[in-house]
C-alpha cells in the first residue's frame, strides 16, 4: 500500500501518493495547475514561487513564507499550504490592492510572490508592521524591471494600516480583507489531519534529507527517481530546534538557518 499525503491545500483536503521527494513547486503546477506560482531560478533565490506554509501548534497555526522550488512534498504531511490562489477574494486583497495601487506591479511575472510574502509578513508577525521589517519581507524576493521605489512606497502604506496594531490576529486580517474567511477553521481542520502519519518505509533509503536546500539544487532529478527518508519526520527531540545548558549552546541537526537566525540566544552571542 502506498502512503498518501494528507494536508490543507488553500481552502480543500488533499491526500497524494506522489513521490514525497517530488518538489510542492512542480505538484503545484504540473497536477494542481495551480500556475499563480512560478518557476523562476529553482534554486530558492528569486521569490517566484513563494507560498506560505502553515503548521498547527496548540490552538493556532503557525505561518511561514517558504519557496516552493526547494520544498519537498513530504513536508506537507499535516500542514496548511497556501498558494497565491488561495488568498484571492471577490476583490483584491489589501496588499495586491496597494501594490496596484502604487504601480508595484512591474512586469508581473515576479509579483504573486511578493504578494505572498507582503501577506505572510502580516500573518506571522509577532510585533506590529514596520518598514524594516516590510524590507527583510521582501528581501528574498527580486524584481528584475524598475527597481523597489514602488515596493517601499507599497511597504510604508502597510506599515501606516498596520503599524499602530499589536499582535494581528486571524480575525483582525480576516476583517481587513488581507486573507479570505476560510482560515478560520483551519487550526480545526488541521487537527483532523494531525493524526495521519506518514510512513517512510521499512525499505533502505538511497538518501537521507534534513531541509534538502543545497542537494535540491544539485541533485533534484536523482530525488525525485530515489527512495528518500525525510530526516524532519524524526521524533527525536535531540535533532530538534536550539537549546542551552551547561554554558552551551546545543543546535538540533534539523534546526533551519531562519530559527537559527532569530533564536534569542543566538542572537545574544553574536551580538557580544
């Protein structure tokens, strides 16, 4: 029997038996034709295919911004993965209304992903919006027509809606038309799913992968034709996140370079 994976695609339940190596960029577009994502450099530098990936911790879902290009399916086991599609509305949201609106469009072909960006800056924000953190927002996203004159302009209105506001919460974005009604139920949905696991199987993998960022660049067609352990399905806590004891500081081997990058200790020890 071969094991499906289960999560939340935009607002529907999906279960897929493709090869969980198989990149979330070419599902989307080669068996969703989901094409608002878009296949830039496949190297996880331009933004294109930028889409945001939600996983369930306690009562509420956590958002990031993530490039599809360098995503395995596998680690959508569970999760709530949010396409470009999956914000639309019956009108623009807010932030693809202020990027027409401040003629930030450029040639287009960039812009889902920073939409996509712009909306999960706001969704996963822990502070109110602010213009340096609407540039670090943007910074993995290129635009290769006119420059950021219209973006920062686009970032400063954002910041003015939402600078005054703490923490935003579901409903606060929901009511300012940043994401549709649907992910209200979310967390919900999601808790039904968490009980589906995804089994590697008892067959030797030919690969072993934590994260996959440099080796999907070099090696994506030799993956997606091999049997693949996924390391980050580990229930070992010792391989998990960062940790400090003993005058040490101990990084899990599936640890990403963002919390890496944002983890408070780290950051206390690099700025000595």
């Amino acid at each position: 029997m071969v094991a499906q994976i289960c999560f939340l695609l935009n607002n529907r339940e999906v279960c897929t038996s493709q090869a969980p190596s198989t990149t979330v960029l070419d599902y989307l577009r080669q068996t969703e034709k989901l094409i608002g994502t878009k296949v830039g450099c496949r190297e996880g530098g331009c933004g294109s295919c930028t889409v945001l990936l939600g996983e369930l911790k306690g009562e509420f879902v956590d958002y990031k911004v993530v490039v599809s290009c360098l995503l395995p399916l596998a680690e959508l086991q569970g999760k709530h993965l949010v396409t470009i599609e999956g914000i639309n509305q019956s009108q623009l949201t807010v932030v693809q209304q202020a990027i027409a609106d401040f003629g930030a469009t450029q040639c287009g072909f960039f812009t889902p992903g920073m939409v996509m960006s712009l909306t999960g800056y706001l969704l996963a924000s822990k502070t109110e919006a602010s213009e340096d953190g609407i540039k670090q927002a943007l910074s993995g996203n290129l635009c290769r027509c006119t420059g950021y004159a219209s973006l920062k302009r686009v970032g400063s209105f954002l910041v003015k809606l939402f600078g005054n506001s703490k923490k935003l919460t579901i409903a606060d974005l929901i009511a300012h038309k940043v994401i549709p009604k649907y992910f209200q139920n979310v967390p919900l949905r999601l808790s039904n799913l968490a009980t589906t696991t995804l089994e590697n199987g008892k067959a030797t993998p030919d690969l072993l992968i934590a994260g996959g960022t440099d080796i999907y660049v070099e090696q994506s067609d030799v993956i997606r034709d091999s049997k693949v352990l996924f390391l980050n399905h580990s229930s070992i806590p010792e391989m998990q996140g960062i940790s400090c004891y003993e005058n040490q500081i101990h990084i899990g081997a599936l640890t990403t370079f963002s919390e890496f990058a944002t983890h408070p200790e780290i950051i206390n020890l690099l700025g000595r």
